[in-house]
C-alpha cells in the first residue's frame, strides 16, 4: 500500500517561505530530496513515495524561487543562499538527514555540508552531478533557460521547447502544462522565478566544489547517467581521488534526469545507501562499490521497480 503523504510544511528565512512535502513516518535518518534548478519537489514524488513504502521518511522541498516556494525580492539565488536554506532545513529535523540532490540540488548539499559543516548531514546522494563538467552539455541547458526566461506565447510552444531540450524522455504535452503558470502578462511561464534564470551561467563553480567535496566527510554516493551530457564519464575514477569517502557508480542508459528516466534504479541504489549508513558500514552493498559495470534494471528488487506512469506532473521538465 502506497503511504499517505504526512502533510506539507515550510520554513521562513531570509529569502521568504521554503515549503515541502513529507512522506511517511518511519523512524530513523530522514531523507531530503533537493530538486534541480527549473524543476520542483514534484519532481521526487516518486522515489520519495517509495522509500517511505519502505518505512523511511521523506521531504520533498521546493527551493527558494522554485515551486511553491517564495520568491526572493531581490534576486537573491546564489549559492550562499541556498545552502543556508538547506543548513535550515536540516537544523529543523530531529537528527542529520541524508541529503539527496540533483544537480543545483547537489551542488548546495555539498557546499552546505562541506563549507558549513561537518554535521549538517550523514550522507550525500549527489544525482549526475560533479565539479567536472561537460561544456557543451553545459551549455544546452543554459541555452534551455535562456529561452525559457522570456516565458512563452503558449502551453504549446512551452512543450516544443521542453521537448527539444528532453532528448532521452518526451514529455507529454499534459506533464508540460502542469509545470506551467500564466504570468500576469497572459505568458506562460514554468514553476520558477524568470530571475533566477540570470544566475545559471554562473552556479557551476569546480574549483569551490572540489574544495567542498574534498572537504566533506560524511559518506557520499554518486550516481551518473550512462548517457549523460553534463557529467563526464572520467568522473568515476576523478571523484574518488578527491574524496575516499565518495562512492560512484552509472546507471544504464540514464542521461542527466536519471529519476525521470530510471527511478526503479535509482530508488534502489538509494536505499542501500541509507541503509548501510544505518548499518554504520558507511558503504552501499558490494553492486554499488566504485565500478565503471552500470546499474541496470535486473539488479533492482522487485519493489523498487517502477511503474509504467506515474502521473507524477514533473516528469520531463528541465534541469540544471
């Protein structure tokens, strides 16, 4: 049976009100899903019900200027920013959570953890994300906000553009207009500050996320997508370098939105994860250990698999 949703709530800082969603009411180490830029906490509903069918507990937040969130009245996305939201959210739960971010989500854990720590966090769960960074992929999803920010004439138009730049999922035209609202100049524009689209260009900083991951000390799991264009495939054997504590591994045929693309995969090598934290083994089961051999749907346990559609309003839409 799939867990009720435990209630909503927020949490009011200095960039407004932050709100999300919990799941389930396990007892233990929570789990705090951070979205990438342009998406919203919708866009973990999936695995964050799963794991909570699971006994665990899960959030689901919407970051400043995205979803449901405020937007901050003076553009104020920077990584300092985000990071101190994160910092307020893990200081809101009971104990350190397990932070999982994708991409912008990512970045924040580690610079929330890694320059605001230790002891924000057991672990991190960094979804194709790494300093390293392909430039031309890079760029798409730059060149994705930029067109983005201007809004659009329709629902329509918004779905051309989403469909162009969602190489390795289409989106249907009714996942499109979900994440759409209209603006007061009768625009439509997706669930995010427009602003915050002015502050992509420079949210990927290697050098102080290498420092931030080197920094770390808790666990880290990094998962890449087989296909992905943002991450290069010699970051699984850079990451460990850097950081011992770093677990990395790919998943099949994923590209950049792995959740999007392979849940039953990901939610699976999450919870191993979580579960060896527990454990106080600080690794994944022996699948999960540094290896270049990609995680593939076999491996995943049989209620971890996905389902064909999930309704879930998010899937498809951008990312950073």
């Amino acid at each position: 049976m799939a867990p009720e949703s435990f209630g909503r709530f927020f949490l009011r800082g200095d960039g407004g009100r932050l709100r999300g969603q919990q799941w389930g009411t396990g007892l233990g180490t929570a789990i705090v899903f951070l979205h990438g830029g342009g998406q919203n906490r919708h866009a973990w509903a999936e695995p964050a019900r799963s794991l909570a069918a699971r006994g665990f507990t899960t959030l689901t937040v919407d970051q400043r200027g995205h979803g449901a969130s405020d937007r901050t009245r003076e553009s104020r996305y920077t990584h300092e920013d985000m990071a101190d939201d994160v910092v307020r959210v893990c200081a809101a739960l009971p104990r350190p959570p397990v932070l999982v971010g994708s991409s912008m989500g990512g970045i924040v854990s580690l610079i929330a953890e890694g320059e605001r720590g230790p002891g924000i966090c057991q672990g991190i769960v960094l979804v194709d994300v790494a300093p390293q960074v392909n430039l031309d992929g890079l760029s798409r999803v730059h060149a994705f906000f930029g067109r983005s920010a201007p809004g659009f004439v329709s629902a329509e138009e918004a779905h051309a553009v989403l469909s162009e730049y969602a190489v390795h999922r289409k989106p249907s035209l009714r996942s499109t207009i979900r994440n759409l609202e209209m603006g007061p100049d009768g625009r439509w524009y997706w669930h995010w500050d427009p602003l915050f689209a002015a502050t992509v260009g420079d949210f990927h900083d290697q050098s102080r996320m290498t420092a931030a991951l080197s920094a770390v000390t808790v666990p880290v799991l990094m998962l890449r997508g087989e296909r992905s264009d943002i991450v290069p495939a010699s970051t699984l054997d850079e990451l460990p370098r850097i950081n011992p504590n770093i677990t990395v591994a790919e998943v099949a045929g994923a590209g950049h939105m792995i959740t999007a693309e392979h849940n039953g995969v990901f939610a699976a090598a999450l919870e191993s994860f979580v579960v060896s934290l527990a454990s106080n083994t600080g690794r994944p089961s022996s699948n999960l250990r540094n290896t270049h051999e990609p995680l593939r749907r076999r491996d995943v346990p049989r209620h971890a698999q996905p389902r064909r559609d999930s309704g879930d309003p998010s899937r498809g839409q951008g990312d950073l």
